[in-house]
C-alpha cells in the first residue's frame, strides 16, 4: 500500500509549480524530499492534502487504490492523509482538546462518540512524550504559542489522529535544537509498517533524527534524483547546483 504520484502537473493562477512530478511512498517507510526555494516542495505537499489554492492539471495521485484528487479536503483527512504546514494556523476561541476531539469524533460512525476518560488519558500520555504542559489542553490552538509549542501541538494532533500518511512540510524551521529533537522523538514514536511519512526539509539536520529510507531532490517542479540518507550528506557538503540538469 503506498501513495503512487505520477506526471502530476499544478499551477497557482497562472503559474506551473509541479511539472510532470513522480514520486512513491510506501507504507512503513520515511521519504524525504529536500530542493531549494521554490522547486515546489510545500506545493506538493499541500496539493497531495487538497489545498484548493492550487490546481492539478494532469497526473495522479493514487493512495491505496483510491483517487486522491477525486476527494475534498475533509475526505483525504478522513481517508488518511495528515498535512503539518510550516506555519501552522491559530484559531482563537477553540481549544486544543475540543478541536482533537471533535476531529476524533468526526471519524466515528454516526451516532458515536468517544470515551471521555480514555480520550483524556490518552492525550495526556502523548502530550507528555512531547514534553507539553497540560494547560496546553485549555489554550486556543496555536494562539499565542512560539514556533516551537506550534510544531509540538501539530505532532500532538499527528499522533492523536494517528493518520496513514503523514507529510510534514518544514516542521524543523523556527526549532532550536531541544525543540527539533522532541518534535523528532514523536514522529519517531508514529513511525510503523502501516503509515508512511513525506518529510520535506531544507536541511540534513532534521535528518540526523528522523532517519528517512529515502531521500529525494526536487528542481523545478521536478524529482530529479533519489538515494539513501547519505544524499542527504552529499547536499549538505556540495548544494543543489551539481545536482541541477544540465540544459542545451
């Protein structure tokens, strides 16, 4: 069971972001996709969650048999896929445990609910794996948090849901190095042979602590080479310009 993304061609308004994108994540491995500014790696990853922002004007993108762009937003969620942005969003007057649970309950057959006792203890276990104070369960999501708290509460909501692919767009950036690592620790904690990861990064730091099976570089729109993690390495040594297509 993977995601199978194939020739997959996107604009924003009049511009093409993706250019014939093809890329495979399997289930029970990590991918990452490293590229510089503006090669389209959060296109790809906010067209893979429905953003409609952008449009797909030809290819496929397959996850476990079924048509991903045929579903809205909300049926991706509900299908599986898990989007933590880069600059995740506030939203004033909710609460983190109201808003995870109603996501949690929105997943129930209808007529359903969850338990409240065990909804609690388990958000408190998760919460402290992520070092997060419970009085993060009372405060508006995101609102008021650092850059940090709002990468934690993203995992927080990553682990809750417990989604079968989970895309993290640049969830190391704005961290110091404590942060990055309890963030990495939890996605650590989600990694299994049923979910599969899209981790997009600028940098092999994140990498020394979420272990990826393959790395990927993205120019223009493109994925114009994979490896192992030690591409990682050479990108960091070298850059991106060796790796640039050579054009007549």
């Amino acid at each position: 069971m993977s995601i199978i993304i194939k020739d997959l061609h996107a604009k924003i308004g009049d511009t093409e972001i993706l250019k014939g994108l093809n890329l495979e994540i399997p289930k029970g491995e990590v991918h990452a996709i490293m590229g510089v500014n503006g090669s389209g790696k959060s296109t790809l990853s906010k067209v893979i969650a429905g953003h409609d922002d952008y449009e797909v004007t030809s290819g496929s993108i397959i996850m476990d048999g079924k048509d991903l762009l045929e579903m809205d937003v909300d049926e991706r969620s509900r299908e599986g896929v898990f989007l933590a942005f880069q600059y995740p969003m506030e939203i004033p007057g909710v609460s983190n445990a109201n808003f995870i649970r109603a996501a949690l309950n929105s997943r129930l057959p209808e007529g359903e609910e969850l338990d409240a006792v065990a909804y609690y203890k388990n958000l408190y276990a998760k919460m402290d794996a992520l070092e997060m104070e419970r009085s993060f369960t009372a405060r508006a999501v995101n609102e008021g948090f650092s850059g940090g708290e709002k990468k934690r509460n993203e995992i927080l909501q990553m682990s809750m849901l417990e989604p079968s692919y989970c895309i993290l767009d640049e969830t190391d950036s704005g961290l110091d190095i404590d942060a990055l690592k309890v963030v990495s620790k939890g996605v650590n904690m989600l990694r299994t042979e049923d979910r599969g990861f899209l981790v997009i990064t600028h940098y092999q730091r994140l990498l020394n602590y979420i272990k990826p099976d393959v790395v990927h570089v993205m120019y223009d729109g493109q994925i114009i080479k994979s490896g192992g993690p030690e591409l990682a390495l050479e990108l960091e040594e070298q850059g991106y310009e060796h790796l640039k297509p050579v054009t007549a």
